[in-house]
C-alpha cells in the first residue's frame, strides 16, 4: 500500500512540476489621471488658473481636469514565475516615457509691490516603478484571462517645475523671470491591479492586453534651483540660496528666518490601457513522467 501512495505521490509531483513555467513580458500604454488633485499645498491650481481681483479683493479660480504626475505614455517590462497553471508571481519594472504636463497661472499677483501674472509648469521627469504581484489566470490554451495585484515601490521620483514671472502692462517695461526646480518626493507605498487577456499565438509566445490601475501619492522632500533667467539672460546662482527643505512636521514660528516650508502630497494615481507581448519559456521538468519503480527505488529512464 505504501508502495502505491508513493507512486501516486510522485505522479503527482511529475505533474506539478511540469505546469511550473518562468516568463518575461515588455508592453507599451497611456495612463489617465486617477482623483487627481486640483491645486497643490500653495493653493495654486495644478492645471488651471486663479486671478486675484483687484476690485473685490478675493481670487477667482477657473480649474481644468485633476492632475496626476503619472499620467501620459510609459513603457513597462518584467517577468515572472508561474507555480501552476493558474498561479504565479510577477515583477514588474514601469517607466514614465512622456509624463503630462500641467499649467497653473496666478494672475494679477502682487510681489514686493510688483505685479505679475505667473505661469508654473509641472511634469513628472521620467520616473521608475517596481511593483511586486501576484498572478491569477484561467489557464486556456488559446485565450487566457488574467488578474494581477501587489504594491508599488517608486525607484526615481523627480517633480519638475518651471515659475514664469512677467510683469504686466502699466509696470514699466515688461520683465520675464523664469526659475526651474528639481523637486524630490519622501518613499511611499502605491497599490496597483489589473485584469487583461492574453491570446497564444505560440505555445512560447502571446499577445496580451490589459486594464490597469496605480494609487499612490507622495510629499515633496526637497527642492533645488536649478537655473533662473531674466530678460532671457541666465542669471549665475552661486550666492544664492537654491535649497528649499519641505517638512512634515512645520512650524511656522520656527521657520521664519529659513527656506523651509511645509511638504504636501503630489497625486499619482492612474487607470491605463497597456499591451504586449509575452514569451513563455518551456515549461520545467524537474521529474520524468515515465519514471517507474524498480526494487522500491524510482528510476528514470
């Protein structure tokens, strides 16, 4: 008896082992803002405009669609590892090819008694991320539905900004100002999902399509000057102050004679379509499937 459990244990195990498969996969998509954000922790509209009226002496604000610094084309690859049929692990690796840019204007804004429409263009530098998932699949041999899900680590993260500072009409001569910023994000957690189908031109290699979505949002950590122009002249930045430090845990009596202000969330959450391909590698034998006993030992032959 024990004999034939252990050759219906081993049969099993031949089995198994030969479902057990490794792949690697490489597509291309475009990503809509998810619950984007309107304005940012300054009260400046991400993609819009606010105007401040001289006369009634409030702001009017005229916003567009939410932003998302995720949102545009991206490209992503990776592979992973399938235990069986319908269950498998994935390690996905997705950069951001040409990220969406906004623009915000504050209109009729009065600095050092100067007034000046400004224009803050905002885009997400070509970021990284690597996002670790588990993998569901029906398994067919033609068309193959899927479901994958895990958490998202963001490897390169860089907010870019430009602050356009012209002087209006009336002022004298019309002055542009224009800084640009290299912004850095503090590490955070995203989750990411998505359902999709493949369909097996080969027993080796498929096409796939999907839905996807990613919720995550980060905080500002530092800012750096990176170049400023005025009259379209470059204006040398040694001597000057081009760090600005955001912090979590802000005091405003404490900060009045530093650069430091307080950080706010950056929203990156998107829905995207995405396709590609796939190569499925052979699937492993680890057993022979004709192996028999012989004299209580397993041979193979």
């Amino acid at each position: 008896m024990k004999k034939y459990l252990f050759i219906a244990g081993f049969s099993l195990l031949a089995l198994g082992a030969h479902a057990q498969q490794f792949f690697v996969k490489g597509g291309l998509g475009y990503s809509a803002p998810q619950a984007g954000q309107s304005i940012d922790g300054t009260g400046t509209p991400y993609n819009g405009s606010a105007t401040n009226n001289a006369t009634g002496g409030g702001i009017t604000y005229n916003y567009k669609s939410g932003a998302s610094f995720s949102a545009g084309f991206s490209g992503t690859f990776g592979g992973g590892y399938m235990f069986n049929d319908h269950v498998g692990l994935e390690l996905d690796v997705t950069a951001g090819l040409a990220p969406h840019h906004y623009t915000g204007n504050v209109n009729n804004q009065v600095i050092d008694s100067v007034t000046y429409n400004i224009s803050i263009e905002q885009y997400a530098k070509t970021f990284w991320l690597l996002a670790p998932q588990i993998v569901v699949q029906t398994g067919g041999t033609l068309w193959n539905l899927y479901g994958r899900g895990g958490v998202v680590l963001p490897l390169n993260v860089h907010l870019m900004q430009e602050q356009s500072f012209t002087n209006l009409p009336g002022n004298g001569a019309v002055e542009t100002i224009v800084n640009s910023y290299d912004n850095t994000t503090s590490f955070s957690l995203g989750l990411t999902a998505a359902i999709g189908v493949q369909y097996n031109l080969t027993d080796n290699v498929c096409l796939w399509g999907e839905l996807n979505m990613l919720s995550m949002s980060m905080n500002l950590k530092q800012g750096t000057l990176t170049s400023e122009t005025y009259a379209g002249q470059s204006v040398p930045l040694s001597g000057q102050n081009t760090s600005y430090p955001y912090s979590k845990n802000y005091n405003s009596a404490l900060a009045q004679n530093s650069t430091t202000t307080p950080s706010y969330s950056i929203p990156f959450s998107n829905i995207g379509i995405h396709a590609g391909i796939m190569y499925k590698f052979d699937k492993s034998i680890h057993v022979n499937s004709h192996a028999r006993p012989s004299h209580g030992r397993v041979t193979e032959f």
